[in-house]
C-alpha cells in the first residue's frame, strides 16, 4: 500500500517538475532534504513518529525548508 501511495506522489511531483522546467531543482531538493533527515536521528524520529500529527510535522518543514528549497518542493 505505501509503495502505490508513494508511487503516485512521486509521479505527480516529477510530472509537476517537469512541466515547470524544474526537473533538475527538484532533484536537488529530494537530494538534500532526503540528506538533512537521514543524518539528524532526531528528525528523522520526528518525522517517523506516528503519534506526531501531519500538522506539527508540516511546520517544522517549513520551518527548517523555507527559503532553502524551491516553494513547489515545500508545498510537497
């Protein structure tokens, strides 16, 4: 189930990508949150915790993102 959710985010996120022209940002947006989460145990804690809500979780994003990656990547 979560490989078919997964899925689809995905494509929607590369079809977005590249209908925008951003195909290679995006890439390194992936890149680098994918990076930040998966060396700070504390993050990537966080963002694993089920008990955690979808709402605290959305602005600690925006909180450590903003600025940092494209907005189509944070609003992702």
């Amino acid at each position: 189930m979560l490989s078919r959710i997964s899925r689809r985010y995905s494509i929607a996120l590369y079809e977005e990508a590249k209908s925008t022209g951003t195909l290679d940002k995006i890439a390194e947006d992936v890149d680098s949150v994918i990076n930040i989460i998966e060396e700070n145990r504390d993050l990537e804690l966080f963002f694993g915790s089920p008990i955690i809500d979808h709402v605290k979780k959305a602005a600690i994003i925006r909180e450590i993102f903003e600025g940092k990656i494209s907005q189509l990547m944070l609003n992702f």
